[in-house]
C-alpha cells in the first residue's frame, strides 16, 4: 500500500520537540470516567491474566495490549476506552503478566516482554469461546504494539475470521534499532525511568523464586544490554539481549500479516530507530499501512483543546472505517 499522508499538525506549542512531546502528555495526561469489569482468566502454562472490560452493549470489541511497565489504567489504554465507547463499542484491556496498579505479581517464573504474543492469543482464544461479538479489532500502544504484530505474523491466515483489523502506534517495529536508541546519552531518562520499574518486578520475581536469577547483581545494572541479557533473556529462553531483541522483534514477521492493519509512528519518536519505519515493506504489502507524521513523540500526538490525541482519533477511523 502506499505510505499514508498524515494531517496530524496541531501540536501545542510549548511542546518543542519529541522529547517534549512524549514527557508531558505522559506525566499530566487524565483520562476521567472510565470504569472496568476485572476478569481473571488462566493461561495455559498455569499462570493467569487479567482483563479489564468495559462495556457498553457493542456487538463489536477493541482489545488493546498495553506499552511497556504499563497496564490498564496508563491514560492512552484509559482514552482509547473511553473514545470506542462513545462510539458504542466495547472495550477489553488486558495487563501483561505482573502488570497492573495492584501489583499482583503473576505465578510462573516468567514475566513478559515484547514478544509475549501467546498471551495476547490466549486473550483472544478466550474472547472468541466465551462472547458473541460480531467484529473484533485490535489495538496496541509501544510494547503493545509489538505484541500485537508479532501476534498477526505468526497467526497468518490463521486468525480469527472476525477480527478484521488492527492498528498500533509508536512501535518498535525493530527492536534491535529501537534498544540501540536507549543507549543515546540523550534518552537517559527513559532508561532509568524503566529499568528502575523493571528491576524491581525482577527482584520480586528473584524472591518468588529463590535461586532463579542473580539478586545480587541487579542493582549494579546500569543498562538494558546488562539487563536483558542476565534477566530478561535468562527467564525467557533467549541467549543474550542481542538474541532476545532479534527474536522478539516483529519486523520478521510483517510479510505473514493477512488483516488490514495501520502503523503510526512519528518521526521524531525519541525511542524508535530508522528501521521501526518499515517504508519499503509497507510500499509493497496489501495489508501494511504506514504513516508518519513529522510530530507525536512517543505515544503523544497531543491536540491543543482535545481530550483525545491524534493517534486515538486515526485509530477509530481506521479500524471502523469500511
């Protein structure tokens, strides 16, 4: 498909540049009048996830899979529920494995990470045994959005017939890049705000789990290379971070995506190398809609006087479009 313009150009001016606009929306951002039905559901390997619902009597339903140490009550999950609500269709959340303002932390010696699709798929699975919905789309934010396409590439022509589209937005389309940008002098502050919440779900784990990971060295880690490569590869199977990124990352299984589905990335994303921006592949899939607004940040797209952002909007529109 061709790339797609973008008409995304209201970006307030005190937000000078991406860093800017991935910071504030993020600290000051409230999403007010939203309320979920918790459910609690079992995975296959034994461990559970929760959802979140809300509903409002749609025959049509918008799963979303949050970003990174997110979870359901982050304002961009909150303002997508509240804006496909308006519009009469319902809406599920599900929290990652230990995610979630409660801090429940989940049973099996796993946590998730980018390419935790199997728990989005179990998700799903669930959805289409125990509903009726006639139309199904998906959503996912950052991390989220990983998960998601990894979830369409790997399903291929195997996905459920009723799930028609999906959309995703600042994604790290290739982790590899997307990591390399986390080591930048200039982005600091996004590897200590993360790695400090990472840390302290993998020490929690280490504890659940006496003899599983190395306690000590943990608070030394410094980097997310360090911390990938003695945490999270090591209770996810992977060798080092280096392997872990290349086989978490979505990027190789675009070609296998079968259903209509749109990424929206800005260009001055702070977190997003030069190959999260897949131009040539979307110029040549049927199902790959690329667009890239010069603006946005990192999940920000913030419109001045708007309670939703741009990306909310083009996500509506793309999903329930005909």
């Amino acid at each position: 498909m061709p790339i797609l313009s973008s008409s995304y150009t209201q970006v307030p001016l005190l937000y000078l540049n991406g860093h800017f606009e991935t910071i504030i929306p993020s600290i000051w951002r409230k999403i007010e009048g939203v309320n979920y039905e918790r459910e609690k559901i079992d995975t296959p390997d034994g461990d559970f996830l929760n959802l979140d619902w809300s509903k409002v009597g749609g025959e049509r339903l918008l799963i979303v899979s949050h970003g990174l140490e997110g979870d359901s009550q982050r304002h961009y999950a909150r303002a997508l529920v509240k804006l496909f609500n308006q519009q009469g269709i319902d809406v599920l959340v599900w929290n990652n494995r230990s995610c979630g303002a409660e801090g429940e932390l989940n049973l099996q010696p796993v946590l998730y990470h980018h390419g935790s699709s199997q728990d989005l798929d179990t998700v799903v699975q669930h959805v289409l045994s125990s509903t009726r919905y006639s139309e199904l789309f998906l959503a996912g934010i950052s991390m989220g959005g990983a998960q998601t396409l990894n979830y369409l590439g790997k399903k291929g022509g195997d996905v459920p017939s009723n799930l028609k589209k999906a959309a995703v937005y600042s994604t790290p389309v290739h982790l590899p890049s997307s990591a390399a940008t986390l080591r930048r002098p200039v982005n600091r502050f996004y590897n200590q705000k993360f790695l400090g919440k990472l840390k302290k779900k993998m020490e929690a784990k280490g504890k659940q789990y006496p003899g599983l990971i190395d306690l000590e060295r943990l608070p030394h880690v410094r980097d997310f290379d360090e911390f990938d490569t003695h945490y999270t590869a090591k209770l996810h199977g992977f060798e080092n971070a280096a392997d872990f990124y290349e086989q978490a990352s979505p990027h190789t299984h675009l070609k296998r995506i079968t259903v209509p589905t749109l990424i929206l990335n800005a260009a001055n994303d702070p977190l997003l190398g030069q190959e999260c921006y897949p131009i040539e592949f979307a110029q040549g899939s049927p199902d790959l809609f690329l667009e890239m607004p010069k603006r946005g940040g990192h999940t920000g797209f913030t419109i001045s006087g708007s309670e939703f952002n741009y990306a909310e909007y083009r996500l509506l529109e793309f999903l329930t479009q005909p």
